[in-house]
C-alpha cells in the first residue's frame, strides 16, 4: 500500500496510507528504526452515540498545502453530517509532530464530539519489553523503551487538554488492543502497561450547528523522558498551530529559494517538481543518507524493505538537488559515502542511515570462487555526481578532504578493476542487483566515474593521474564498442557473462538501463548506435494502454501483472526516454515527445504528487514502494535536462543571456567534462 503523505524533518518521519492511518514512524534516523512494525495507528471520532474509525468507507482527499510538507486532508463520511479538515505536519526544527483537526458541522444542531488518536508502537522494531504509562506532570501517554520515548498529548481550543486515555495490551491472551476499547467512546483510564502495548488518548469537543471547532494532537520523540517533556512543554507554550504556521512557513521559502523558468511549462509539470523536491527530502537523513524508499509494507514480500541508502540511487538524488540549488544536502549525502569507502576503493551493496553495513543478497563466494559483491556503478556515479557538484559550487575547501580518501582510492579501483580478456569493467552485479555480469549500464557509469576522476585529478595539478583515467575511460569505450555492441542486434547488449567454464556469452534481452551507455558521456545520444539501441528499446519495452510508460527489461518478474506487457512500467525508465529525446533533441518534436512523457509520469503521481516505484500497466495503480526516492529524483532531472534547453530557446539572439541566471551558465570548468568526453572518444579506436 502506498504511503500517500510522508511528513519529517531529516530526524523524526511518518508515513500516512491512502486510509489516513499512521504506518511508518522512523526516529531518530530516517529509514531506520520503524516504530510502528507492521502495526496501523488510527483515527477516530464518536458522535451522537457512533463511532467511526477513519479508513474504508470514508471519502478521503489527501493532498499537502501547497509548496510545503503540511499535509491538507479532507474526511467525510456519508452517514455523518460533518467534515473533519485536518492538517499534519513535523516541525521543521524540533522534533514534533503535529495534527490539527477542525470540525465542520453541516447539522444545525450542536454535536458533542469525541476524537481518539491511537498509538500502536513496536519500539525499535518489536513489541517486546515497551512500556506505556499516563504522565501526571504533562497530562499525556509516554511510551518508551531503552532511549527511545515518544509523549502523546493533545487539546480542544477552548476545552482544555486529554478528557481520556488508556493504555494496555495488544495480541495476549486474545486482546485485539486498546483501541477497542475506544469503540463505545469511554476509554478505561488504565495507566501503565507493559510488553506488546498500545494506547488511545482522546478529546471532547462541542461544535455549535452550521459552525466548526478545533482540536490537537502531537507526538513529541526523543531519548530521555525529560526531553519529550520539554517538547511537550514548547507545544504548549508556543501553541500547535503555531508550530504548523512557521513549518509551512519554512517549507515555501525552501522550496522558492531558486527561481527555475518553469514558466516555460505547464503548471501541472511545475508543481510536481516543486513537490518532487519536498517528498525527496523527506527521505533524507540528518547524516546525510538519501534512503531509496520508507514504505515498509514491502517487508510482506521479503522481509526487508527498501529502507537503505543504495549509493548509486543516492548519487543520483544529490545530483538533482545539486542542480537545482541544494548543495549543502548534496554534499552532506558525500560526506557521508566517503565514510563508507572500502581502503581498497570500492562501496557495497547498500548501507544503513546510521553507516553500518546493510543486509544484501550477494554473495562474497560462488561457484568455488572469491568475488566482491558489488554494483561498480555505485563507486562510479558517487565520483561522477561529486565532479558535477563540484562544477556547479567551486566548493574546493569540501572537496579538499575528499580527493585522496574517497575520489582517487575509487578512481585506482576502478581503473584496475577490468575483465582481462575484453578490458571492460570486471563483472560485477548490476543496477538491478539480478545479474553478475558486465552490464552496459555499469560500463557507461564507470567510464563516467573515471572521466570525473582524471578532471579532479587535473584541477588538482596531477596530470599523470589525470591521464592515466583517461586513458583507461578511452580503453574502456573502445572495449564496449568491441563487445557490447551487437551487429546481429544492431544495437547494444545490456550484459555480458561467463559460464562456469569461462565462456563469455551475450545477453541479448532489451533493458531500459541502456541509457547509461549516454547519460554519463560514454556516447553521445546522437550516436547511430544510440539512436538504434533506443529506438529498439522504445519498440520493445513502451507499455501500450491506458497506463503507458517504460517497462525495465523483457518479461520483467518483479511485481508483474499478466503477460500482455514485457513488464510492469518504471518511472525512471520512463524518464529515461525523455532525458534521450531531450539530450538529442533540437527540433520540436522532440522535446514535446519528452514533454508528453513527463505529463504521463504526472499522471501517475498520487493526488499528494507521490510517485512510485512502477504502476499497473492497466489501471495505473502504484506498485511496490511509493514514494520511491528515485523517481522523484529522475523527474527533478529530466525537468531540469527540458528547462535548461527550453531557456537555451528562448536566449536573448544578440547577447545569448537566458531567461534564467538560476541554470548556470557552461563556463570552462562545467564544459571541460564534455570536452573530456570528446577527447577521449577522439583517441578510441573503434
């Protein structure tokens, strides 16, 4: 199930279902530590005699204010004649989260109104050893376990605080919970539990016919009792709309800090990148981990989910924050990978928010052998972003600390990481974390990683280093122009494996990861072999139907829906056909094929503007994670790939400047990439 409303402070994150129930809590790391498990946290109301549970049977609208991370959610139930309008957010600064609840009352009668906020926590993961007690001094429920406490608390304006609250066991001895306990709308006032426990708290409010009224809650989380009484204490003080105000308030001015053109596009497509930019950093973490994705039903597949910071996906994301004028994430985000390096030069698989080393499937031994379990690309695209942040930012005292430890022990990596016999990359897995092999999209990202890494070692003033990085990028090329270019096929092959016997053989299947053959400067998107090997993609993997887009690969298994399509459609690889008819794109038919791509990724996006990791190729419902991290990213950067060259168009024709001092301009060091590319190409051989 989709988590429609994330809301979070880089510390403090919750996600919100399309029922408006709580399912993910994460503290003090985005990503790591959900405590909430697999259990929902509810919200109810009792009135005239009734109690609902909001969820099935309710109309529910889930959007955000605009350009901010408060949530604006309209519930209406068809047997009520009322309207609860509630606002969510987590305080920009501490960590607080916030539910504003305004009643609206469509009877001309008055209406006595109970409201019952359910907290259903397994602490740090599990349910063992939690503790929930009635706090006298705050007047709320503190749950806690070792240093992890949250205070629940709330108000009616005008009523005061709690009028009640329990605590007690769930799944013992055949007790659903406590919020049972709410359904008659008298809750029992038990004040300690301990073990597998959950607890309800609630507030009574009249709201006058044809009037409104408001109530509050808050969650307040920390690692001492007396902090999130402090916290508590600062709500209280300060007043929770307040806090609800200057979140919103922080969140526009972050979002409109850069003034990008896109009154150069339709209005659909601007406020899906200003809302692509507030969902992305939710799913940062204060250290400076970007996590894939925090929606954890996913654990019912494999028990794990995508609560990790893959450094690939991560590097991608810092890369659209950096060009859309977000360095200091960017650059918290590489920070962090060069702490992970290994001394030998390479990343793993993936990483936890707090650094340690993450679960992972790939093996360190195989068929009688030895072998690193890695994604290459992972190593290469952390060296490639950190060169274009570098570009855009001249940030020479950050990158300083960072050229030997993290940018040259990856380039010498990298640079003798090869498959003897061909000279490619050595086989590792790829992007897909499916196959071992040499995969096409891996090959193109080292050659960007390494082309990165000899402009860094220029700029630093050691040419020989510098060479040696091209000259090993130029070998590189050459050797994908040798193997992996298929003449059979007339277009590129996505892997090359061995055998158990050490024969190399081609796979042949069409994959949409193919763009990284282009997007990193291997080749340029004009390049006949590029032209063919996407348009083969294009006919091979584009999902027909109501739902279209970019499948990954031939008869993808992940998620798949019947066996009309070659597989559920991606919105990155979606995109991924945009950013090629951009990239090669001068006239207008092509940039208004990516533009009409970019409204389908549109359509798909949540009413919240959430986008997933793929949908249903029939009805366009989202699958597996949504948000993924990923996908808000691509969009950032495809937009920016359209903005930039739609402000090239409209250039002043006399002096050249833009509509946009905001797309910086291609001075000599941002060129010298480009023009280290051609370079290198000009020395191949083939």
């Amino acid at each position: 199930m989709p988590r429609d409303l994330p809301v979070g402070n880089g510390r403090l994150l919750l996600n919100f279902d399309l029922h408006y129930n709580l399912r993910d809590l994460y503290f003090p790391h985005v990503g790591q530590e959900n405590h909430l498990g697999s259990d929902t946290s509810r919200f109810g109301i009792w009135v005239d005699g009734r109690f609902f549970w909001i969820g099935p049977g309710w109309d529910i609208e889930l959007l955000y204010d605009p350009d901010t991370l408060v949530t604006q959610v309209r519930l209406h139930h068809p047997e009520l004649q009322l309207i609860l309008h509630c606002r969510d957010a987590v305080d920009f600064h501490e960590n607080i989260y916030v539910k504003e609840i305004t009643i609206e009352n469509l009877s001309p009668a008055e209406r006595h109104c109970r409201l019952f906020f359910h907290l259903d926590l397994n602490i740090s993961g599990n349910d063992v050893g939690d503790t929930a007690a009635f706090d006298p001094e705050t007047g709320g429920v503190v749950h806690y376990k070792g240093n992890r406490y949250f205070l629940a608390n709330g108000l009616a304006v005008g009523y005061g605080g709690l009028a009640q609250y329990a605590v007690g066991q769930k799944g013992v001895d055949g007790k659903e919970g406590t919020f049972r306990d709410a359904e008659d709308g008298i809750l029992s006032g038990n004040p300690i539990a301990q073990g597998s426990i959950d607890s309800v708290i609630s507030v009574t409010i009249a709201v006058p016919g044809l009037a409104s009224g408001q109530a509050c809650f808050w969650l307040t989380a920390a690692q001492t009792w007396d902090e999130v009484r402090r916290l508590d204490s600062l709500v209280r003080s300060k007043q929770p709309q307040h806090l609800l105000t200057r979140t919103a308030d922080y969140w526009r001015l972050w979002v409109r800090k850069e003034t990008p053109p896109l009154d150069l596009v339709p209005d659909r497509l601007a406020d899906l990148y200003r809302r692509s930019l507030l969902i992305l950093t939710t799913q940062i973490d204060w250290q400076g981990g970007i996590v894939a994705a925090t929606d954890s039903d996913v654990i019912q597949f494999n028990r794990d989910t995508y609560a990790y910071i893959w450094p690939r996906d991560g590097a991608l994301a810092a890369h659209a924050l950096d060009l859309t004028g977000y360095p200091q994430i960017a650059a918290q985000f590489f920070a962090f990978v060069a702490k992970l390096i290994d001394p030998a030069g390479y990343l793993l698989h993936k990483y936890n928010p707090d650094g340690a080393l993450a679960s992972s499937w790939h093996p360190w031994y195989l068929d009688g052998q030895n072998q690193l379990p890695i994604q290459e690309d992972s190593t290469a695209l952390v060296i490639w972003a950190l060169w274009h942040h570098f570009v855009l930012y001249r940030d020479i005292e950050f990158i300083k600390p960072l050229y030997r430890p993290l940018i040259k022990r990856a380039a010498n990596f990298m640079s003798q990481f090869r498959d003897p016999e061909t000279g490619l990359p050595a086989p590792s897995y790829d992007l897909w974390e499916e196959r071992r092999g040499i995969s096409g999209f891996t090959v193109g990202a080292v050659f960007g990683g390494l082309t990165a890494a000899s402009l860094f070692c220029t700029v630093f003033g050691e040419d020989s280093h510098a060479q040696r990085y091209r000259t090993v990028a130029a070998e590189i090329r050459d050797a994908a122009s040798s193997h992996l270019w298929r003449p059979e096929l007339n277009r590129f092959c996505r892997l090359l494996y061995r055998t158990i016997d050490g024969v190399l053989k081609v796979d042949p299947v069409c994959d949409a990861s193919l763009w990284g053959l282009f997007a990193f400067g291997m080749y340029s998107p004009d390049d006949p072999r590029i032209t063919a090997t996407m348009e083969t993609l294009r006919e091979k993997l584009w999902v027909r139907g109501p739902a279209s887009g970019m499948a990954r690969y031939e008869d993808d298994y992940y998620h798949r829906i019947g066996l009309e399509t070659p597989g559920n459609p991606w919105i990155i690889c979606t995109l991924w056909l945009a950013d090629y008819f951009i990239q090669k794109g001068e006239t207008d038919e092509d940039l208004n094929r990516a533009m009409e791509i970019l409204f389908l990724v549109a359509d798909r996006a949540l009413p919240s503007g959430v986008l997933p990791e793929q949908f249903h190729p029939f009805t366009g419902a989202p699958l597996s994670v949504s948000p993924l991290t990923w996908s808000h990213a691509a969009f950032i950067t495809t937009m920016h790939l359209l903005l930039r060259r739609l402000a090239k168009r409209n250039a002043c024709p006399v002096c050249g400047t833009t509509p946009l001092p905001y797309l910086r301009r291609e001075d000599w060091i941002e060129q010298l990439y480009f023009n280290t590319c051609s370079s290198i190409h000009g020395t191949c051989k083939i």
